[in-house]
C-alpha cells in the first residue's frame, strides 16, 4: 500500500538551509520538497495532510549517546527501550545510537546480542548500537572488524571506571589502531579514573560524603588531562577520535589545539553541562544526587566555553548521555557516601527542545541547532542522509516545531520512566507538535500515536564527518 503524507507551509529548516517548502512524503521517504504556493507545491498529491504554517519543518533529532536499561553500580537505568525511545520520540528525537557493552571475559558478540534482544520489537523509534569496549583481548580486536562490518562502526572505551569499563593506554592504543585500520570510531570516556579514585577515597576519609564532592573531586584538570592523552594515543594510533560528554574548559582548550593542528578529532557535549553546573550538585537535602553524572556538572563559567566551543565547531555534537536513575530508591543508594550514588542523568526527552531555547537565547543559530542535533551525529555516526536531514530519499522522520510555543518542562508531564526531571520549572520557548517516523505519525499534534516495535535496528555505515 502506498501511503503519501504532504506537509505544507512551515519553514523547513535543515543544517544547510531554510526555505519554505511544502514536503511530500511517500513510502516512509521525502520525494520532493517544492516552494510553498508554487504549481510544484501544489501539485503534491495525497492522503495526509498536515498544515505546518507559522512552524518549523525539522529532521528528527538524532542522539548519538543513550543508556537505555544500563546496569551501572548494582541497579538499571530506569529507562526500557521502550519507554525511553517514547520519551525520545515526544521530544523531537527519532534516532538513537545505544551503547551496547561488553562484559568483562565476554565476547563483544555476546554483548550486542544481549542489546539487541533488549531493544528489538520494543522501540518507537529506529536505533543503532555503538559497543562499549571494556575488555581488550586479541578476540576483542578481531571481533572490532565485524562489528564495523555489520554497521556498528564506532566503539567506546574508559579512561574512567577502574575495575568495571576501564581500559588502560596500552589497551586504548591497540584500539585505536584496529579502528585506524577498520575504519572504526572510537569514542572516548576521558577522565582519569585511576587519580580520580585516590581523591574520592581521601574525600571519603575526610567525611566529605555529599553530592557535591562527586563534582569536587572529577577535577576538569583530569579530564584535561585524559583528553590530551587520548588526542596523543589517537595521533599515534593514526585514528580518529571522538570524545564523549566533554565538559570542562580545558578539556574543549585540548580538542581545540589538537584541531588547530589538523587532527581529526571531535568533541560532544550534552545539554547538562550547557544548561546545569555545580549549583544543582551543592543543592540541599541530598537533592544534589539528581545531577549526579560523569563527568560531573562544572561551575557555572565552564558554559561560556562549551557555547563557543559549539559556534567553533571545536565541539561538533549535542547528545544527551541520557541514563536514567529514579531519585527515590536508586540515587539513593549513595545516601552517606556519593561514590554510590548511579552516576547518570534523565535527558533525552529535553535535548531538541533546550537546544532552541538556546536559538531564542543567542547562543547558537537555527541551522546550527539542526547540525549539532541530527545532521552532524548522523554524519558522524554513518547515518547520513537516511537520517539527519529533510532532502529526496531521506527518511521521512520529520519533526513540525513550534517555535513560539511555551511550557514549562516538569516530572509531571515528562514522559520519561524516572520520578525528576533534571530542568524541572525551566521555562522554555518551543515545542515538538508532530513527529513522524518514516513517515508514521509516532505523535501527532501532542498526542501519542507511535507503537513499540515500530522502531527498527538500523545498521551504521563508517564516520562521514571524515569525508
Ligand atoms: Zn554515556
């Protein structure tokens, strides 16, 4: 059955360009865009219409980095797939990339299989997997060349996490040069976890136990300093390197020089770090365990950096590193002790939407807000143009964005699996009002009508944010 969809006056706005067009959709994908009011325009025929006028026509929202169902320090982010791709899905989100893991003595097979059996027939929306790398054997190296064959091209690995995901430089070089030779990514957690553990130990000691210690002792220097280390392995490697939820000033100071000198490196930074700061973590009554994550939230002069940073492109991408951890019964395994504490942050339903507030605000531009939140992680990540952007042959996911829109973001109305919303009263300007999905209506006009299973696997080609 063939199924066409018009979208007809909004501004379509995509990394490149912004024009007024009316969009036809047949199949699951755009067949043509054509000026809105023009014969070409009019000329689209069919069975759905939706009227977009005075709205944003957008791609959907690609995140590059969630956790949905992550085991993490005895407990699961609180997130399914399916619920969490749901949430994705009201916020403007249509593609995640998931992080498959490795378990320690495991076989990065049984890893993906595992993921895969957690996500199939349950997600709105279509996912990838990057894989989590945490034991680097001979078999694991092997294993790196079929993955990327298979489409899950990119591979993160831990300068963090001593003892759970942790990987030390000599295992990072061997990685690095496998990707340099498969064509893989790989995505680094740069913190030193080996010093950051003596100062959580002495902190410990002093009884320096509360929420906010977690972000005192995840020193910006040492993620500075793992971030240098990692651009110099990479180098060595001859390997790209992408480098996760970068936070600190010098950290971005790192991937900055590393740039200026030609090195393909890039950098992510996730709406926390833009939006939140230490402020939240010192928050009274243990509330500051909400903003509990890593690498932690920076004071409030680290935003200044990461903005510019985003203008620069010295950091390409905005995802969320949503991970999910309810505050009653699970952030509260690190009551008297914030080592305990899940480290992991609620997000993925707010990315697209804190990302035009900072449009309204001045930060960032329209078309840079598409780049940095669905065209450039699906370049990075090999999805490029099936995803991320609004051009013939595209998929249909398609976002109508109300710009002039207001609400207010709370637990209350979020649709998150998890009891806080980390934004909770921000006043924001803009509102996702229908997304489709291939072409399916998954909400439409603030109502729900996607399904779980709708959501397919889709395989990743290599970096194309190299080319
Ligand atoms: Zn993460």
């Amino acid at each position: 059955m063939s199924s066409r969809t018009v979208i007809r006056g909004g501004l379509v706005v995509t990394a490149s360009d912004e024009l007024h067009a009316d969009v036809l959709i047949e199949d699951g994908r755009v067949a043509a865009l054509a000026a809105s009011g023009t014969p070409a325009a009019g000329a689209f025929a069919a069975e759905r219409v939706i009227d977009a006028t005075g709205k944003y026509v957008i791609p959907g929202g690609v995140d590059g980095h969630t956790h949905m169902e992550m085991p993490f320090g005895g407990t699961y982010a609180a997130d399914t797939f399916e619920t969490g791709t749901r949430a994705a899905a009201w916020g403007g989100t249509t593609t995640i990339v998931d992080f498959a893991i490795q378990g320690v003595g495991r076989s990065l097979r049984e890893g993906l299989d595992a993921w895969h059996a957690k996500a199939e027939g349950n997600c709105a929306i279509d996912y990838g997997f990057h894989m989590i790398v945490s034991d680097v054997t001979g078999e694991t190296l092997k294993e790196m060349d079929l993955l990327v064959e298979e489409g899950v091209t990119s591979f993160k690995q831990f300068m963090a996490y001593p003892g759970v995901f942790y990987s030390d430089d000599g295992q990072i070089l061997r990685a690095m040069q496998r990707a340099a030779g498969n064509g893989g990514l790989i995505m680094m957690h740069a913190e030193n976890g080996i010093a950051i553990d003596v100062l959580v130990e002495q902190a410990l000691a002093r009884g320096e136990t509360d929420p906010r210690f977690h972000g005192e002792v995840r020193k910006a220097l040492l993620e500075a300093e793992a971030t240098h280390r990692a651009i110099r392995l990479a180098q060595v490697a001859g390997a790209p390197l992408y480098v996760v939820h970068v936070s600190a000033t010098e950290a971005v100071a790192e991937l900055t020089r590393a740039r200026d000198e030609g090195l393909p490196v890039f950098g992510e930074t996730c709406p926390q770090y833009l939006f939140l700061s230490t402020d939240n973590l010192a928050e009274p009554g243990f509330e500051g365990a909400k903003y509990v994550c890593s690498t932690p939230l920076r004071p409030e002069e680290h935003q200044a950096a990461l903005w510019r940073g985003l203008r620069t492109n010295d950091l390409q991408v905005v995802s969320t590193d949503h991970c999910p951890f309810c505050f009653t019964g699970q952030k509260e395994l690190g009551r008297g002790d914030f080592s305990k504490i899940p480290n992991g942050m609620p997000g993925v339903e707010n990315r697209m939407d804190l990302l035009h507030q900072a449009v309204v605000d001045g930060h960032i531009g329209r078309r840079r807000w598409i780049e940095i939140a669905c065209a450039t992680p699906a370049r990075m990540f090999g999805l490029y143009p099936k995803k991320g952007t609004i051009a013939p042959g595209a998929d249909a996911d398609i976002v109508v964005y109300d710009p002039h829109a207001e609400q207010v973001v709370s637990a209350e109305t979020h649709h998150m699996n998890v009891d806080y919303s980390a934004y909770e009263g921000r006043r924001i300007t803009g509102r996702v009002e229908t997304v489709l999905s291939r072409g399916e209506p998954v909400v439409t006009e603030r109502e729900y009508t996607g399904r779980k299973g709708h959501g397919v696997y889709t395989p990743r080609a290599t970096c194309q944010y190299l080319n």
